[in-house]
C-alpha cells in the first residue's frame, strides 16, 4: 500500500504546484527492492486526481503485448484521461523480460514495428485483418477509438531507433542519461528538424516495505529531453504537441 501512497503524494504535489504532466514506465521481475508497480492500472488511479496535468506512458514495452490488448488499452486509458495523454513505447532490452513473455529477443525490431502499425491500424481502420506472431485478425473492427489518437512517443538510443522514431512517431523520447546537447546532434540522423526541443524531469522513487510515516526516502530527479518531430508545431496525431 505505501507504494501507491507516496506515488499520488508525489502527483498531487507536482498537480498543485503547476507541473505539467506526469508519465510512469514499465518493467517486469524488477530487481532488488523496486516496487514499481504497473503502468496501465496506475496512470488509471492517478487519473482520478491528475487535474489538468497530461499523463502517459513513458513507455509502454510494446513487444510483449498483444497489439489488440494495446490498442483497446491505449484507447481507453486516452478515454480516462479526457483526450490528455500521451502513448510512449520502446523496444525494451531486459533478457528476462523477454524470455518471460515468450518473445524472440532477436526479432523484437521488426515484430516492433509490425505491432505499432497494428495499433493503428485498429484506430483508423473499419476493418482490419493480420497474421503475425503472437496475433491474428480476420476482418474485424474495434470500437474503443481515439480521435485523434494519443500523440506516439518514441524512446531511441541508438542510429536505427532514431530513424524509426523519426518514420513512426511525433516525438523522440531521448533516454534519461543523454544532455540536451547531445541530443541535437543526433537531430541531423532523424531526417527531419525536430520542431522544438524540450526538457523534463523524471523522478524515481524507491519505496520499500516500510510503512507510511517511517523514514524518509528521499526521490532521485534526472532530466531527460523529448524532441518534437512535427515542423508545424502539430505533431501527426492532429492534437497540440505535449512534449513538455
């Protein structure tokens, strides 16, 4: 229970003091003492008490869902947040992970690719059919839509990640270890001029099994950086940019 009672102490005192927006992360079979706990059913509590402030996944592991469990996921969490949130993925890179979930490590790229165009796929399209791994779709139609969609954040460490963001999403969600100058060198790599850069500040938070009221455990803050992709200060989801 302290988990989750210090994650909304730690949003309502960013939602009262002005802070923007507020994205939560995803691992499995954390190590060590990390209680992190999932993404999609805390950022549907938060959402209860978030304000104005948007929220989002920053990211979602999207290799190890089913695409259509994504899609209806990511549409209804949009639906919660009233049209304020933002969709992030990445390609993930934990061993463990992977093998837990049955997914080829090797092939994660391409199935990568293959699920988010999925996705979308199932927002904008009546019908939709595919066969792939792990998923297969003849003719069907998903009710649960956003419109527009959530804008797509894109986390990329390497040359290829950058290319990809830069065919795929609205945003490049630059890891946490990299400064803003080293970020803009890589702008020339994503084919496009990124239409602003912006910092953000992501706070970890390690909780232990100690109760509420117990000593202080201090939150670690590191900045980290997104670039908006769009040149017309709209990204490609057709909703104001919420690179923050």
């Amino acid at each position: 229970m302290s988990a989750l009672d210090e994650q909304l102490a730690m949003m309502r005192h960013a939602r009262d003091r002005g802070w923007d927006s507020l994205l939560t992360g995803q691992h499995y079979l954390n190590e060590g003492d990390n209680q992190q706990l999932q993404a999609v059913p805390l950022l549907a509590r938060l959402a209860t008490e978030a304000g104005e402030m948007t929220l989002g996944l920053g990211i979602l592991l999207l290799n190890l869902h089913n695409p259509v469990y994504t899609a209806e996921t990511v549409a209804s969490l949009d639906v919660i947040a009233r049209g304020n949130f933002i969709f992030g993925v990445g390609l993930g890179y934990r061993d463990i992970e992977f093998d837990a979930f049955g997914v080829p490590k090797g092939e994660r790229s391409k199935q990568f690719e293959e699920y988010l165009t999925l996705v979308q796929r199932l927002w904008t399209e009546d019908r939709v059919s595919y066969t792939g791994p792990g998923c297969r779709l003849d003719n069907v139609h998903m009710n649960i839509r956003s419109k527009p969609r959530p804008p797509l954040w894109m986390a990329a460490n390497n040359d290829p990640a950058l290319k990809r963001a830069a065919s795929m999403a609205d945003t490049w969600f630059v890891n946490p270890h990299a400064t803003l100058d080293r970020a803009r060198e890589h702008a020339p790599h994503l084919g496009r001029a990124p239409a602003r850069a912006a910092p953000s500040v992501a706070t970890h938070h390690r909780v232990s099994a100690e109760p509420v009221g117990g000593p202080c455990r201090s939150p670690r803050s590191r900045r980290s950086f997104c670039l908006q992709l769009s040149d017309a200060g709209h990204d490609a989801s057709g909703r104001d940019p919420s690179c923050i």
